[in-house]
C-alpha cells in the first residue's frame, strides 16, 4: 500500500518546536534527509542513487517499526523549489510513492509554502498534521498497530463500501492512510477481494472461521491474535468525514490508566466502538470474552477502563451505509 506523505507546518521556519525536538530525541526510528546539504547527489539526481544513498543512512534504524524520514524544506523559501535540489527532491518523493524505500515522509514546511509545494509536486496521498501534532503524542506509548475494518456484507451500501471513492482513493486505502500517521503498522481485515497493488497481500487478514456471529468483532479477534502484546486503532472503513485531527485526539489521549481509549456520541448516548484505540491490556482478555458468549464490542468495552472524549464534530463520525448516505456526502 501507498505511504502518504506527510506535512507538518513548522511554526517559524526553520525553527523546530520543542515537542518535535522531544520526540525526534525520544524515536530511534527517525532519520532526517539533509537536501540543502547533499551537493553530490543534486548535481545528477538519479533514483537508484538517491535510493542506495537512503537505505544506507536508515540501515542503522530499527527494523521492527516503520521508519519516519524527516525533510526540512525550510531551505527551499529562498529558490522556490528551483535547481537541482528542487529536481532531487522529486526523486525523493517518486522513490518513496513507489515503495523503493519502506518509510513515512515527514516535511517540515513554512506555512507560505504549503501551496507552492503542492502545485509544485501534486499528490493526492499528502496529509496535513495537526498544528500541535508534536506537542501532544503521548510519552512511552507502548506500540501500536492500525487495523481498518473492512469485512462486512455491505447489504445497505449495496456495493463493498471499501472500494468507494469519497477522496482520491478507495475508501479502505484512505483510511489505512489516516492511521498511517499514528502507526507503526497498519492492517486490513476483510472478507472481499480488494484490488492488486493497493495493498500488500501479507497485510490483509480475512476472519477466522473460529470467530462467527460478533460482526466486527471477528477482525479484531482474527488480527490481535497474531500479534500478542500489541495496541490496535480500530477504524471501520465506512467513516469518510473522519480527519487527521479527530484521531489525534484519541492517539494523544493514551494513557497507562485506561485500556480503551474512544469517542462518546452524545447525540446517541452510546460509545463508539470503531473509532477506538484498543490497548493490548485489554485485547488479550478478547478471546476470553468470545468464548464465554461475548458478541458486541460495545459491551466489551464497559468491561474496562474507558476514556471517553466528546467529538468537535459529530457529524464527522456518522457511518455511511446506503446509497443515499454516499451521495450526500458530497453535497456538504
């Protein structure tokens, strides 16, 4: 699957805020590409350089977990993406779409240079991070992986509500993208064939037949139990309004005190159970609560201990299920 690239405006270019200071301090997984700094590779910029140059410098980095590479582009205010730089920065981001070098790119960039950027180089993955993105990741998260849920019949859709298109891409692919951002590998379960090349085969988990009659809740027992001790972020496919900054709430809001970590609708008095962060704490009592007659989620859930937060907006956790629901979404 596609990595996104992701953008972050640095307050005042070139200066890096404290938090990210933290957490580049704190993440053995993050190595920074030096373009201003790297005249020989500029001067020609060929690819199978460029990528032999980067996977050298990232040898050195853990294995285990997704690498972020880190691009200030602060340096370009001044030639506007102009010059050979401008050319081996292109090559950088052709190398990293097509999955040469398996990392998420991160570019520090001036606000006022956001747009230049983008006409620039256009391309649909990019994501722009919350403003204080840095300053509010939680310290000494215990790993975590995304999972997106994609395995339902659709029957109110009529059509595998995976493959719509609200963005630039299928749905399934835009939301593995939005958990990208927070983790360090991210997940498909579904039971429907999804397209070649949108997603790497090893990633997609169809339910285990053990697990039968609990609806969602078969991919997350089908998944969890191949990766004992791990945290999940459980995202359903079907919530396109779904932005960066509502799921930086619940990634932030982690905690040791709580093993569940999920929106409350207050217009629906009830928790939602598929926009949550699942610690593993709680996950390893999943089968358990299978097979003692456990079949809703929600219920799990109460089992625990809960945080709860109030969305901004409501409307950007509806779930879209019908055909009349898809149309609507672009009438907004």
């Amino acid at each position: 699957m596609d990595h996104p690239v992701f953008l972050w405006s640095m307050p005042q270019a070139p200066a890096i805020t404290e938090g990210f200071r933290t957490w580049v301090r704190s993440n053995p997984a993050v190595a920074e590409f030096r373009i201003a700094e790297m005249r020989s590779l500029a001067e020609v910029p060929d690819p199978e350089c460029i990528a032999t140059y980067l996977s050298t410098a990232l040898s050195g980095l853990p294995s285990q977990t997704t690498v972020w590479l880190f691009v200030d582009l602060a340096p370009f205010q001044e030639t506007g993406f102009d010059g050979a730089e401008g050319l081996l920065l292109q090559c950088l981001l052709n190398i990293v779409r097509r999955g040469q070098i398996a990392v998420k790119l991160l570019f520090g960039i001036p606000m006022l240079m956001t747009d230049v950027l983008m006409d620039r180089y256009p391309d649909p993955g990019y994501r722009m991070l919350p403003p204080l993105f840095f300053e509010e990741i939680p310290p000494n998260s215990a790993p975590l992986y995304g999972l997106v849920l994609c395995g339902g019949s659709s029957s109110r859709m009529k059509t595998n509500k995976a493959l719509l298109r609200y963005h630039d891409s299928f749905q399934f692919v835009h939301t593995a993208g939005l958990l990208e951002l927070f983790c360090d590998r991210v997940m498909i379960s579904s039971n429907n064939t999804l397209p070649p090349g949108d997603c790497v085969q090893s990633d997609i988990f169809p339910d285990d037949g053990n697990y039968t009659g609990c609806g969602p809740m078969s991919g997350l027992l089908t998944v969890s139990s191949h990766f004992s001790g791990i945290s999940f972020f459980v995202l359903g496919c079907d919530y396109p309004a779904l932005t960066l900054a509502d799921l930086s709430r619940l990634f932030s809001s982690r905690s040791p005190d709580c093993d569940i970590v999920c929106f409350y609708r207050p217009d629906h008095k009830v928790a939602e159970p598929l926009i949550t962060i699942y610690e593993a704490s709680c996950l390893e009592k999943l089968p358990g609560y299978y097979r003692a007659g456990g079949r809703s989620l929600r219920k799990f859930m109460t089992e625990h201990r809960v945080k709860t937060l109030v969305p901004e907006d409501p409307e950007r956790l509806q779930s879209y299920d019908t055909p009349e629901d898809f149309t609507a979404f672009f009438s907004k």
